[in-house]
C-alpha cells in the first residue's frame, strides 16, 4: 500500500509541475509578443522624432515644394495616432502612408544637388532609412513572435491551460497588397 501512494504523490507531482512548466511557457510566449511589439513602438518613436529633423532640414532648401513636406507631417501623425490605438492593422495603414511619404520626399530631394550635397541632410537620410529597416526587422521578429504564440495556444494541452488563464491570441501585421507593392520610382521622379 505504501508503494501505491508513493506513486500516486509522485504523479501528482510529475503532472502539476508539467503544468507549471505548460503555463510559464505561454506567459513567456505571450510577453514576448508585448515585448517586440514595444521594440516596435521604440523604433517608431525614434523615427517620429527624427523625421520633424528631415523636414525642416529640407524646407530650407525647397521652400516651394511644400506638398512632399507636408505629406511626410500628415502620415507621421497618423503613424503616432496609429501607436496609441494599439491595432496592428491600423499601424499598418498608417505606416504605409508614411514610406510613401517619405519615398516622395527622397524623389524631391533628387532635384535639388545642394540639398543631396548637405551633410546633415544625408545623415538624417541614412539614418531613416536605417531605422526603416530596423522597423521593418522588428514587425518580423513581432510576427514570429505572435506566430509562436499563437501556434502554442491551438496545441493540446496548451489550449486548455490557456483557455483556463485567459491567455488570448495575438494579431500578425498584415499589410494590403497596395502597401506592399514595388514603389514606382518613375512616378515619384515626376
């Protein structure tokens, strides 16, 4: 007899630390979805205050091209909307809008030699591209992120545990296939 309730405490045991490790395996999936999704907002914030830089760097050397310039204003203020609804498909939109901005915005600045030539202008255009790509390596990494976590979620018995805890889902960023398009480089040079 005492054989027996050694193994039933052992299975006990076996089976609830098996559950702890099921549980802090989600919570660990589902901060890390919160986590790139912060590395994102991180990113974006240090566009946002970079870009105002950019803008004002070139309105001094094309003061009559005010509509590439206010573009880029009016699609950074949608992205900073966009952050603050928290909604990935909102952010997407808006972040559409604003690379085309900006893509607009470098098309403009090919027609002015001494504006490609200043030195802060190139800095800042070097250093927005690099955060473009930074940007666009973290909504990857938040869309493995939120992948992972939602494939857990669908396992058995992970399904169970997260229904019992209220572990939701997450949302991928999508993008249209207008906003994922090839840029029409002609277009903009025109």
């Amino acid at each position: 007899m005492e054989i027996k309730v050694w193994v039933l405490i052992a299975s006990t045991i076996a089976v609830a630390a098996y559950l702890v490790a099921l549980y802090n395996s989600l919570v660990q999936f589902k901060n890390n979805v919160a986590k790139a999704w912060a590395n994102i907002d991180v990113l974006l914030k240090q566009r946002h205050d970079e870009l105002p830089k950019l803008v004002e760097t070139c309105k001094q050397y094309m003061g009559y091209e005010q509509p590439a310039l206010e573009r880029v204003v009016a699609a950074r203020a949608k992205v900073s909307q966009a952050m603050a609804h928290g909604s990935p498909e909102v952010l997407g939109q808006a972040e559409a809008g604003l690379r085309s901005g900006l893509g607009q915005l470098y098309a403009v600045a090919e027609n002015y030699p001494e504006l490609k030539a200043d030195q802060s202008f190139r800095f800042l255009q070097t250093r927005i591209s690099g955060l473009e790509n930074a940007i666009a390596d973290r909504r990857e990494f938040y869309n493995d992120s939120v992948n992972a976590l939602n494939v857990r979620r669908e396992q058995f018995p992970d399904r169970l545990l997260a229904s019992a805890f209220n572990i939701g889902g997450a949302e991928l960023l999508h993008f249209s296939s207008e906003e994922t398009r090839d840029v029409d480089i002609k277009a903009l040079f025109g």
